[in-house]
C-alpha cells in the first residue's frame, strides 16, 4: 500500500476514535491502551489495519515478549445509567 493510500486509509479511521486513556500495571509492567470509537466495527477495522501495515514488526524489539506478548479485548460500550 503506498504512503498516501495509508494516510487516507488513517484519516478515514481515525474519524470514529472519540478517546484513549493509558493506565500503567506497575506490577506487571504493563500499559493498558482503553479506547473509546464510535463503534467496535470501526475499533476492529482500525486494529486490523494497523497489523496488516506492520505494527506488529515495529513493536516486536520494543516489548518484552515481543509482539506475541500484546493482547487486544474488544469489548461492548460501558454503561453507566444501569
């Protein structure tokens, strides 16, 4: 894919991203990534599209355990008015 075919690719996604907040486990040393997007179909599309333009290999020397060690849960909306 070129350059600016992932950049559109980019700008149409990250329409529908409304918010992220990173909390940091520091006893296991993890950062947990919660993102808000309009809908999980556009959460699903995003993450698929970052693994199939390499996020996976850029990330593999930067985390312990390599890229096998990430883990994504998608999860429904929160409620808060129950």
């Amino acid at each position: 894919m070129k350059r600016r075919q992932l950049l559109k690719m980019a700008a149409r996604l990250l329409e529908y991203y409304q918010e992220m907040t990173s909390p940091i486990e520091e006893s296991s040393n993890t950062v947990h990534l919660i993102e808000d997007w309009e809908t999980l179909d556009h959460q699903t599309e995003y993450l698929s599209w970052r693994v199939e333009t390499g996020l996976l290999e850029l990330l593999e020397p930067l985390l312990e355990g390599g890229a096998a060690s990430l883990k994504a849960t998608i999860c429904g909306p929160e409620y808060r008015d129950i």
